[in-house]
C-alpha cells in the first residue's frame, strides 16, 4: 500500500513489545487543521485516503475536503476508497466466482496467464444461505437438513471447492458453521487490521465491502463495513477502489437505558422507524452519547445489522471499552485486543464519556427508556407496531383487502383437529441474522419457553416453528444455560446454521395447511427474529409478515395468532384453566443476565479453531484441480455466463438508445426481491419450465438464490416474482407484461427474448425508491440480460444503482416531479434516449423522445445517474467488470 504521504504523518507505536506502522491523523492535523470532532467514521476514510496517497486516485487535495467537511457538514467531492477485505456469502458468492472464473477464461482466450484474476484484497465466503427449513420440531431436523442441503447443492458446492484451491487471497466457511454476518461478528473481524511489508507491520483501521445489505452489522464492532452489489465487490477484490461522494453523516444521540422487559429488538425497530422517517438514504449514521454505556455490543449489532432497513449506508459504532469486553469475550488474541485500544486511543478514535461530541450533518435524540415492545409489519421492516396494537394493526390489513367480516371464521384443515382462521400464525422463526448475535434474547427466549412449559402452554400445532442461530456458539450457550430442552419441547428444535426464513428458505408449510390457506384466501402470518418481511418473501402463502424479538416469537407461536393484544389477552390457559399472561412468563433481566453470564471464551475459540475445514460432509466433495474450471454443460446450478464474450472486440463509446419498447411499468418501492426473487421456483415460471425442460423435477428446484451460478435460471427468473405487479396489466400481480404494439400478454422472459430477437431495445419505468432491499447483483445482471439499455425511475436504492451502471444499464431519474403518471406513460409508447456518447458526464441531463400510440410526439429530461468519473469509465466500458478485464489483458 505505497504512500506518497506528502502530510509526513506516517508514524510507529509500539504495543506489548511489537513495533506497528501506522498513518497518524493527529500528525496529519497539523497541516489540515483541527480534525478531533470529525465524525469517527469519517476518520477511517480520512486514514484510508492518507495510506493509498498516489496522486492518481488520491490526492492531497482529497485530505483537505474531509477537513472542510467539519465547516460544511456536507461534501461534493468524490473520493477513492479501498477497504481492507471483502466478505461474500454463497448466493451473491457463488456468481461472484462464477464471473471471475469466466474471466479467467477470456484472459485464457486472449494469450495471457489465467493467475492475473485473483482476490487482491482478502476475501471470505461464507456459506450460509442454502439451508432450507424442511424438517422442523424434531430433534434430528438439523441432520436431516443438512443432509438435503449437501444433495440440493452438490454442484455448487464442488464449485466453491474448487474456487477454495483455485484463487489466491479466497477463503470458504463451510456450510453449517453459521451467517456471514455473525461469523464475522464473532471471528473475522479484527476491528484493526495488519499487514506485512518490506518487513515492517502496517496497522490500519478493519473495513469491508460485503455482498450482502446487513454486511452493516459489523459496524457494532466499530468495524467499517456495507454492502455492495456483487458487481462492485469483485471490483474491490480486483483492486479497484470503491468510488464513493465524502456521505453525510446523520449523528443519533442515544441517551438513558433500556426499561426491564426491553429488548434489543424493540431498539432497533424503534430506530428503523425514526431514521426511515427522518430520511438517511445514502448517509452515513453514527451513533454517539452517554446511552452507549449501557447498550452492549450485541445490542449495537442488531442496530448496525439493520442499516438497510433504516436506508443508510451504515450505523455506525466507535470503539470504547463495550468493544474491548466483547473482543476478550469472543476469544480473541490478546495482543490484537490491544493494538485495538492503543491505536484508537492514538488516533483519536476511541469513545469515552469524556470524548467531544463530533460534529454532525444533522443530529437526532432518543432517550432509551422510552423504547417499549415493538414489531414491525405486515410488510416493511420500517413500519413499526407496538405489541397492544399488533391485532388491531391485522385487523386493519384485513379492512384494507376486504376481508374483516370473515375475520372470526373457522377454515377446518383436512386430516387435523383444529381449524385455522385470518391472522394464524403459520411461521414463527428465532432465524438469523439480526438476533441472533444476541445472548440476551437468545435466552431471553429460551427463558420464555420453560416459563411458558412450567405452566402447561403448548405451541399452537398449526405453527411452523424453527431456531437457526447464526453461529454454533449460539446452540453451546443455550446448552450451558440449561434452556435447549426447552425450546426442544415447544418445537423451537435447531434446524440448521444459516440464513433461512428471512431469505424465502422457510421450506414448505404442511400440505393440509397450505391447500386451507390457498382454498379460502386467507390472510395468516409469520413471526419472525429477522429483518426482512417484504410480501412474497417468507413464504408466497404468508401475506402479513411481522419481525419481533426471539421471545417475541415463542410467545407468538403459542398464541397461534397476531390478532391478539398480548398485553391484556391471554396466551393460553394453564392445566388449572387459569389464564396465562405474557407477562407471567416474561423474564426479568436478573435471570436473562444469569444465563448470559454462562458464557466465555473458550467456547468462541473452541468453535472457531478450525473454522475453514468444514465437517465430513464438506472434506468429502470431489474435485478436479486447475487453475481454470472444467465447466459441464449439463448443470442446472453453475454454468458459464455470457458477459466476457465480446471482450476481444474493440471498444465503441456509448450512443443514443433509439425506438425502445417499454417491458415493464412499476410503481413504487420495487425491491430486488421483484426484480430477481429469492426463494421458491414457481413450476409454471419461465426459470420452473427450463428447469424441467433439464429434467429437474419441482421438488428438487431448490431455489433462485442457490441458481445463481446459472444465468439461464436467473435471467428467466427476472421480473418474476409472483407478487411484482406490472401496471400495463392493471392491478395483477406477477411477472407479465403486454408486447408491443401487438398487446399479446407474455411472460416478461418471453417479450424480452422476442423484442431481443428482433433488435428492440427495452426501457423499464418505475417510480420512487426503486431497487431497495438486498444487495442482488443479478438484479442488474438479469435487467441487462434482458435487454433492458435504461431504467427510468423517479428515485434509486443506492447498491442497485450502483450495480444497474456496473452492468452498463443506464439509470435515469425523473426530474421536476415528472412521474410515469404525470406524463401520461401507458407502456405502448417508443421512447428515444438522446445525449448519450463518448463526451457523457456524471449526473448530466438526458432527453427522452416520446413516440406515442397514435403517432403525437413530445420530449421530457431525465438526470443521467452515473454519479462520478470512475463510473463514466465502467459504463463506457460496457460495465466494471469489463473495465477491469481489458485492463488485466492488456496489462
């Protein structure tokens, strides 16, 4: 990492007799100025800046800028940033190798050595999004599957342990160790990161870029780190910097402490709630102020984990002594322990009650003990619900879609002794990721079912009930503490290590209660310990999905319903028929702090000993060795994608997109669960009959996210998920569209391959927010595959804009309130984007020609949202990756 280092501020600390090199930022003020109050976050970009100091892709007068910035609060100025490390996990890693494995093939194809593509930064797989929930409730679920998962993904699998001894610098967790996000948490983050060169040891501040939106949950640690399209991180693992503006950043002050009964799930519900509202999309958030003290590093996890759905880049946590504790507690090494202390202290970045408040863009307040019982639901993780009014919240769901005079009517289920009605809970999943970092809802939980089994309660029987920590030190803890029994015996049995319900791997519902929910179009519910719940994503059956602290979910799945207020309604009754209230097996902090102390040490440095070996399962899968992949033909999971093909061809600069066709009119928040699904493979789907039509039966269709090695399947998958409405159908819901000017009703697949075959460029229109959720890149990928050259929204989620460019799809933005509606766009018009060629500029004006049905002509201006120079470069180059390829080939 050569510096120029003009500021002369490289300096050494010596820390239990080892000597560290570091780039000092109290030196560095010197020259800049006083910089003591810049945000902490903004001191780590500020060191990253001064350590890659080149005077190409950063200069001096970048320093200046973040110094300005404490004057301004707001910058313009676009910097160059490269994070130390890349963390993936499998379903946005797995095309992540699949693409760099194609260009090892194209650099093959050109003459040169397949070695020049290799991970330049540090990258970790973590193999945790392909366990489903297909056995529950019984003690051998988690074997059984495992043993579906190893069968489901074999190809994948081989593939990753290929890539495992293939690529430099790449390093695969096995399955069935735990989320990404909690493995990183607990083990991968070091929080200050070294490096060995020309004999001297580099100390520098740990940061990431991750292929998934809550990579943000290592921010708790007072780690750097936020998701990435997986376009934008192969760059980074590539050597290419991350081009980012100096953010804005949004301090929230946190005062007092939480009340008894309190979890951190509330918190963090209550802070998406406040943040989403105040607006933070694209800022940086840092937390600061006296309530820091008492909020533990667990809890500042979940409120980092979440980040995505408050809408901000990240939510940051400076290190203090919380930081410290948690590092001895998860077994790290001492001496890393305290390199961290002495190089926060020496860089001015380390958090006390004595510290300074930074200075902020704009600065909100929360007093913690005015937190209480929260979820959040039926449809966006912001919309938070306190628990007295979460049956008067269902009920009005069931008004708004007609339903609320069946409310109270009984649905027999065939086969079985009871009968189901509106607001049944049919899920309830303690699953990863957001909780289940935290010891104290964890017990917390556990707590809840041996109360609740002391009185005789039992989990209703129509609910699917599931527990998948998000690392195994979770299950030894819950052991220890005595409390695995008795989530055993409510059905809460452990299911595997992995991100599950949240993600759409919730597995099926039992045949019986799936056909009385589909007969009678009833509205049931799942709870889950999660982040996400967007309508389709659980589970196509569940329409009202609510996230809520683990306890929550146990309490949940004994009651059997959401129509219920638990504050003043029973769970159940006793075996002396007395009425159980939730608060009569709610536990109290003094006991959740007895079993949290239960754990040490030993167990993180025990489970983490061996991390990368995985069990016998992983050891066994075969492989051939090489450099490059043999790829086989007839794989339904891993295929060779078609991005590379032209890249021996010359390069042509950009030109107007002429006479496009309209695939698709949305309207707003369209996230990238629309756009490219996770979850189940409808049979009747594009990507369902291509899989048939391999011989694939629907039962073994596993997933979209675990095909995302095969661009075949995903591209079909594109615009398909079954509750996307496209408006030129009217109000119906999946993935069609009408072709133009025919109006014939196809598939969104078939129009684009048709409009393909005939040489008719696409355009997408959307309205606000358009690509929020996960950070998918076949998202982008899919769109471009499609044929889509343009998106034209009237806001952007800020990873799929980025990911729209890297895959050479323009993004454009409606400007002057100009919407889809206002100027009257049905979907059979012909639109024209002009402006575009080798002069194109960041955040230029375009003009979109309108050509429409009955021949009548008119024009509208759109912001052209390649937001800066480098990305400029990527989309003229057809795309990141395509960049990056000519440059190794050449180079």
């Amino acid at each position: 990492m050569p510096s120029l280092d003009s500021l002369n501020c490289r300096r050494s600390l010596d820390v239990n007799g080892k000597t560290y090199h570091y780039f000092s930022l109290p030196e560095a003020a010197k020259q800049l100025g006083d910089i003591s109050r810049l945000p902490t976050s903004l001191k780590v970009l500020l060191e990253n800046l001064l350590r890659w100091e080149d005077n190409l892709t950063v200069r001096a007068d970048d320093f200046n800028s973040l110094a300005v910035w404490l004057k301004t609060h707001t910058s313009d100025r676009e910097i160059q940033y490269r994070p130390a490390r890349v963390l993936m996990q499998d379903f946005t890693g797995v095309p992540a190798v699949v693409d760099l494995t194609a260009m090892r093939d194209a650099v093959s194809r050109a003459g040169a050595d397949p070695q020049r593509i290799n991970p330049l930064s540090p990258v970790d797989l973590v193999i945790d999004h392909s366990v489903m929930v297909d056995r529950f409730g019984t003690d051998k679920a988690f074997e059984q599957n495992v043993d579906i998962e190893m069968q489901r993904n074999g190809e994948r699998y081989e593939f990753l342990r290929w890539g495992q001894q293939a690529f430099d610098n790449f390093r695969v967790v096995p399955p069935g160790t735990g989320i990404c996000h909690q493995v990183n948490l607990e083990y991968l983050g070091q929080v200050v990161w070294t490096k060995e060169e020309d004999g001297e040891t580099i100390a520098y501040p740990d940061t990431l870029v991750g292929t998934d939106s809550h990579t943000t949950m290592i921010n708790g640690l007072g780690v750097l780190g936020w998701g990435v399209g997986g376009i934008e991180a192969e760059a980074a693992m590539l050597g290419q910097p991350v081009s980012m503006l100096i953010p804005e950043v949004i301090g929230m002050r946190l005062t007092g402490k939480l009340n008894e009964g309190v979890t951190a799930t509330d918190l963090v519900l209550t802070v998406t709630q406040i943040l989403r509202k105040h607006g933070v999309v694209g800022k940086f958030v840092e937390f600061f102020g006296p309530g820091l003290d008492h909020l533990p590093l667990a809890d500042r996890a979940t409120i980092g984990n979440m980040a995505p759905e408050y809408g901000a880049t990240c939510g940051f946590f400076p290190v203090d002594q919380v930081t410290i504790d948690y590092l001895r507690l998860t077994g790290r090494d001492e001496d890393r322990i305290a390199l961290v202390e002495a190089y926060s202290k020496a860089q001015g970045m380390w958090r006390d009650t004595n510290s300074p408040d930074p200075v902020f863009t704009a600065t909100l307040e929360l007093n913690l003990s005015e937190v209480k019982p929260s979820l959040a639901g039926p449809k966006r993780p912001q919309d938070r619900v306190s628990l007295e009014d979460i049956g008067a919240s269902f009920d009005l769901l069931l008004e708004t879609s007609g339903k609320i005079q069946q409310a109270d009517t009984s649905v027999p289920v065939a086969g079985e002794d009871f009968s189901l009605k509106h607001g049944a809970v049919v899920i309830a999943a303690i699953t990863s990721c957001t909780n289940t970092s935290n010891p104290n809802v964890l017990m917390a939980a556990g707590l809840v079912a041996k109360k609740a089994l002391e009185r005789g309660l039992k989990r209703a029987p129509w609910v699917k009930s599931s527990l998948a920590p998000g690392s195994k030190v979770v299950t030894d803890y819950l052991e220890r503490a005595g409390l695995t029994t008795y989530l055993d015996q409510l059905g809460f049995n452990l299911v595997g290590y992995g991100c599950t319900t949240c993600i759409g791997n919730s597995g099926p519902l039992p045949d019986a209660i799936g056909q009385a929910i589909t007969d009678n179009d009833l509205v049931v519910s799942s709870v889950l310990s999660g982040n996400r719940n967007f309508e389709g994503r659980v589970h196509p059956l569940v329409k009202a999905n609510w996230l809520a602290s683990p306890p929550l979910v146990v309490a949940f799945a004994l009651a059997g319903t959401t129509r219920i207020d638990m504050n003043s309604e029973p769970l159940g009754y006793d075996q002396q028929n007395q009425p159980v209230y939730l608060r009569d097996i709610w536990p109290t902090s003094a006991e959740v702090n007895e079993a949290v102390s239960k754990i040490d040490g030993q167990m993180f440095r025990t489970r983490y000993a061996d991390v990368f070996s995985g069990d016998e399962h992983w050891q066994s899968i075969s492989f051939t060795e090489g450099d490059t992949y043999t790829w086989n033909n007839n794989s339904s999971y891993v295929q060779n994608p078609p991005f590379f093909e032209d890249i021996g061809q010359p390069l042509t600069p950009p030109k107007d997109v002429e006479n496009a066709r309209i695939l698709a009119l949305f309207g707003d928040s369209i996230t990238t669960d629309h756009i490219s699904p996770a979850g189940n493979i409808k049979a009747s789907s594009p990507a369902g009959t291509y899989l048939q039509q391999l011989g694939v039966q629907p039962e073994d269709f596993n997933s979209y996210g675990s095909r995302r090695g095969n661009h075949e399947v995903m591209m079909r998958g594109t615009f398909a998920n079954i509750r996307i409405k496209n408006e030129m159908l009217g109000g119906e819901e999946g993935g069609n569209t009408l072709y133009q000017p025919s109006g014939e009703r196809l598939s969104i697949y078939d129009a684009a391959m048709r409009y393909q075959a005939e040489g008719v460029p696409l355009v997408v229109i959307a309205g606000k927010e358009y690509g929020t959720g996960s950070s998918r890149d076949w998202a982008a990928k899919g769109t471009n595959l499609l044929g889509v050259k343009a998106v034209i929204a009237e806001s952007f989620e800020r990873i799929h804009r980025s990911n729209l460019i890297g895959m050479g799809v323009l993004a454009l933005q409606f400007v002057d309130d100009q919407s889809r509606h206002s100027l009257g766009l049905t979907g059979n018009e012909k639109l024209s984007i002009r402006g575009l060629g080798a002069d194109i500029k960041p955040r230029q004006l375009l003009t979109v020609d309108v050509e429409r049905a009955d021949g009548t002509r008119d024009s509208f201006q759109v912001l052209c949202r390649i937001d800066t120079l480098n990305e400029v470069q990527y989309f003229k180059a057809g795309g990141i990756l395509h960049f990056v390829l000519r440059q190794l080939i050449e180079g």
